[in-house]
C-alpha cells in the first residue's frame, strides 16, 4: 500500500508540475472561460469536470471583473472533502485575502508607479529609484502568493477524481451503472484515510512552505513591512542623491501589516490542521491496538470538532 501511494503521488506531482507548465504557456483562456460560463448555467454539468479543472479555472482569472460567487463555489467543490479548520481558511483565504486584495489593495497601488516623484528632471532616474525601491510590486506578489497557496489542492482533487475513477470501474464490474449509482460516487465525501491522508498533508505542509517562504520574501525586499514617505536614491543616472516620495505611504503600510498578518493566520489555521489529522490517525490507531478505550475517547473528542 506504501508503495503504491508513493507511485500515485509521484505520477500526480507530474501531472501538477505538467498542468502549471501548460497553464503558464497557453494561459487557458478559453478552457477557463467555458467552464466559468457555462458549468454554471447547467447545473448538471458541474458533475461532467474534474474537481482539478474547478481549481484551475479559479486560479487563472483572478481578476477584479470575475463573478466571485462562482470563485467561491469553484474553491469550495475542491474544500468540501477538508475538515471543519481547512473550512475556516477557506473562509478566511477568500473574505480576508482575496476580497481585501481585490476590492482595497488594488486602488491603493494603483498609482503606484505613476505618484513615485523624485525631485530631479534626470530622465530615467524615476524609473530606476522605482525599481529599486519596488523591485516587485505588493499586488503581484501577492495574487503570486495566493496562486502558490492555492495550487496545493490540486494534488488532493487529482487524488480524489483518481479515486472516483476506480469506484466507477468496481461499480461498472458490479453491473451497477445506473445513473443514480453514478451520482452518488460524484456526490459522496471522500474520507481522509490512507493515500489520501498523506496526500493531503503534504498538500497543508506545501501551504505552510509557501506561505512562509512569501513572509520571508516579503521582509527581505521590504524590511519591517514599512513604506517611507521619503527614500533617498542615488543610482545611475541620477545626477546626485536625490529625494524621492512614495504615495499613500500609511495606507501601504497597513495593508501591508493586514495581509501578512491574515497569512500568519492561515498558516496558524494550517498547522492546526495538520495536528488535528495526526490526532486523528493516531486515535484511529489506538482504536485497533490494546488501548480502545483510550482510542475511543480522543475519537468522541476530535469527532466534536
């Protein structure tokens, strides 16, 4: 069973790796504006696509002019097979991340680029004290860290559409292919045991690197998450040290502050996660071995959650 777990992941990380190639080339424009506008105007369809497609399509558009009731219910057909916690970050991905990022953050950095004045006529010197200063912009980043962040539950919906493509085979084996039965496997929770236990920490550890990674990044390109209102700049070609001054400075600085602290969150969310599973698969365990009742009683407490 080890064996066979291991070889599944191996062939579902190339997959994954395979998919992003792919999506970073093409773009998937039009794949993803056929299921975003019509999965949802049949209702029956919505069982026709892999959950993986539902993940891709969402992490492609993430513009501000997508219906994010149809984003939400995207990330949701992938979340409904998580926990109660994986349930709580979705939330708070989507209310606190997502929204925030797209309704406020945007018009705060929208004129970014264009409000970055230094005192000095010097053609070029603007663009490149901008670029020192801002080597990487707050939003790409951050719509970077979310697509990373996000990206991980592809490996859980490959699992699960791989494991309902083998109770479709048994129940075809078993002369049961009416389309009721069909539904209820397209319709069924997967439990989070054997393979897909493992498939889906690794998914939650992947979560945790990344937005660890992101935090670090973001203090190494912008140490004490702080915007200045005045930065002095002398790179070529500027004639001498000069004065540059960066827009909304205090509003930066505060969504800056929000966003990485809503990260540290998830990450909180993530690692309790994480240890709730162990538990859980250790009770499991102390269920089938000598100390039941000890099993038993971490079974009732966790099952409460």
């Amino acid at each position: 069973h080890g064996c066979s777990a291991a070889v599944f992941f191996c062939r579902c990380s190339c997959i994954f790796l395979f998919a992003l190639a792919f999506l970073v080339t093409f773009k998937w424009v039009s794949v993803n504006e056929i299921l975003l506008g019509s999965i949802y105007s049949h209702e029956k369809s919505l069982v026709q696509v892999p959950d993986c497609m539902f993940v891709v399509s969402a992490l492609i558009d993430l513009e501000p002019k997508m219906n994010w009731a149809s984003f939400y219910a995207v990330i949701s057909g992938v979340n409904r097979h998580s926990t109660g916690i994986g349930r709580i970050w979705l939330s708070v991905l989507f209310i606190f991340r997502i929204l925030v990022l797209v309704v406020a953050a945007e018009s705060v950095w929208g004129d970014e680029k264009a409000h970055f004045i230094c005192n000095t006529q010097q053609p070029g010197c603007n663009s490149v004290c901008y670029d020192h200063f801002f080597p990487i912009s707050h939003i790409r980043l951050w719509a970077l860290q979310l697509i990373m962040v996000s990206t991980p539950a592809l490996l859980v919906a490959m699992h699960i559409a791989h494991r309902r493509h083998i109770d479709k085979k048994l129940y075809r084996q078993a002369g049961r292919t009416s389309p009721k039965d069909l539904e209820q496997i397209k319709t069924q929770k997967m439990k989070i045991t054997g393979a897909l236990w493992w498939t889906y920490m690794i998914s939650l550890l992947f979560r945790v690197l990344f937005e660890s990674a992101f935090m670090y990044l973001f203090y190494m390109i912008y140490p004490g998450y702080k915007m200045f209102r005045l930065v002095k700049c002398d790179s070529y070609p500027c004639p001498n040290i000069v004065d540059c001054f960066v827009s909304r400075p205090t509003e930066k600085t505060v969504f800056t502050i929000f966003m990485l602290a809503v990260s540290g969150v998830c990450i909180l969310l993530n690692i309790a996660e994480i240890i709730f599973l162990v538990a859980r698969a250790t009770s499991r365990h102390l269920n089938n071995s000598k100390d039941s009742a000890v099993g038993a009683w971490i079974s009732q407490k966790l099952c409460s959650f």
